[in-house]
C-alpha cells in the first residue's frame, strides 16, 4: 500500500471537521476497524446508526467514488499495520522519569513523520517545488510555534539565494502580504488552518494574485479550503505540549522536504551557493 493511501489515519485526522452523521459513520470505523472489511454498506449503516446513502456520502467525503473502492483501502490500510504502527501518542504524564520521556517524545516525533507522510498529496508537493523554484519572492507567514517553522524556511531557502522572508506576527503580515505580487509565492503555516491573522493575511495575498500555499494539519479548514496548494501533516490527538511538538516536527519536515526538493532540482547552481555560505561562515568561526 502507498503510504499516502492509509485512510484510517484520514479520517482520525479528519473527525473533527464531519458533519454529525459522517462521524457517527467515522467513529464507528475507527473503533471497530477489524470487522469494517467484512461489512456490507446496509450492515456498516445499521452498525453506525446511519443510512446506506449517509455511508456513501461518507466514502465520497474520504476521496472515493463508491463503497468497494473504500473497503478495498480499509483492508490495504489493516493489512499494512504492525505492533509499531499500533503504538499510540503518549501524552506527558505528571511524575514521569527521564527514561519514559526520552522514549514517548521519541515516538511522538516519529509518529508524527510517519504519520504526515501518510496523508501529504505527493503531487501537491511537486508542484509547490515548481512554484517555488520560479517564484520572484517566497515569503513565509506564521504565528507563535508556527513561526518557528517560518523562520526555519527563511534560513534554509536564504541560503539557497532565494528571496525570502519570515514574518510571525499580525501587524507584520497583513503589512508583507500587502506588498506581494503575482509571481510571489506566500507559504502560510499554520496547524489548525483557523488562525485569524494568517485568513487575513492569506486574503490580502490571493488579491494580489500570489500563489498561496498551506501547510496545516489534515482536516477541513479555511486554510485549507482557499489556498492554491494545501501540503497536510498529521498530528497527534493529546492535550499538553507534546502535541504542539509533533506538530512541529512534521511541519519542519515538509520545509525540508520542499527545500531539498528546489535543491535538487537546481543542484549546480544551489551547489555554489552552499559552497560560498558555508565557507564565510567557516572562516567567521576560526577568526
């Protein structure tokens, strides 16, 4: 099975944005998956509560054109399953020792990789690369720990010779995104894809034709719904910090994805550059 087709991981991502009904349907997948191959669409209905139309409904919501097709990817998504993909996100937990720490953020973070490459649009990403590698500007919009993420894209693409920008606060942002053009590429970051500022800012943006890309956790969102290119992470259900960390993580994965994408893509001519920055800074550090 390809890693982006495991749809048991979709629709725990995106249980919070059904509608009612559909997650009477989703909830009933995700806790009683085993049987779920085995059902007829009149028998998964009676079992959710549901009606066959509201499960079809349901299968096209996930991507899909019929009820078969689906079962077919529930079966490919349990038949890929093993006791390390079973392993659930671990929350920090009050008196817990170093060792347990050191092992629960571990698989939180790996989880969280392993996890957004199962829901990322793999033709999403190509294209992002392609926008990015013509752009005239890239500039990268992002609030609290999602500006984090920003400032690592600038880095990265900075010292590629790329004409970038992070900016990670609301004044600043509405201000950027003002001044955008039509071939500037905005990257909006943000994990709930609800953020009022980074709307705002993605709405001036689109005005002034900037191709607009997301990355922002796999879900329905108004982020997700209005940018040109959406790249979605998946990040874990818990409640204290250790969510905000793997959301990092993935997101800082799809920046160096994009980022050794334009690389490779240029490799010659990125060469150099890597080359030039690495060597004045290099020669900072001996004097």
């Amino acid at each position: 099975m390809s890693l982006n087709d495991n749809v048991l991981i979709k629709i725990r991502e995106m249980r919070e944005s059904f509608t009612p009904v559909e997650r009477l349907v989703g909830d009933y997948i995700l806790e009683n998956t085993d049987e779920i191959p085995h059902l007829s669409i009149k028998e998964l209905a009676q079992s959710s509560k549901t009606s066959d139309a509201s499960v079809l409904r349901f299968c096209k919501t996930m991507g899909y054109s019929g009820y078969r097709n689906f079962i077919v990817s529930i079966s490919a998504s349990l038949g890929s399953r093993d006791e390390d993909s079973k392993a659930q996100y671990t929350d920090i937990q009050p008196g817990d020792d170093l060792s347990t720490i050191i092992s629960n953020i571990s698989l939180n973070n790996c989880k969280s990789i392993e996890d957004t490459l199962s829901v990322i649009d793999r033709k999403e990403i190509a294209r992002a690369v392609e926008l990015l590698r013509h752009s005239k500007r890239i500039v990268f919009f992002g609030i609290g720990a999602s500006g984090i993420i920003c400032m690592d894209g600038e880095q990265k693409f900075s010292r590629i010779n790329k004409m970038c920008h992070a900016y990670t606060d609301g004044h600043s942002q509405l201000t950027a995104a003002t001044l955008l053009e039509k071939d500037d590429v905005a990257i909006f970051i943000s994990n709930s894809g609800a953020t009022s500022d980074i709307i705002d800012a993605l709405e001036i943006a689109q005005k002034n034709k900037a191709k607009c890309i997301a990355i922002t956790k796999y879900n329905k969102s108004e982020l997700a719904e209005r940018a040109d290119i959406v790249l979605s992470i998946s990040t874990p259900e818990i409640t204290i910090r250790s969510g905000a960390m793997g959301s990092r993580i993935a997101m800082l994965t799809i920046i160096d994805i994009l980022f050794a994408g334009v690389a490779s893509a240029e490799y010659d001519e990125v060469k150099t550059y890597l080359t030039k920055t690495h060597n004045i800074l290099k020669k900072k550090l001996r004097n």
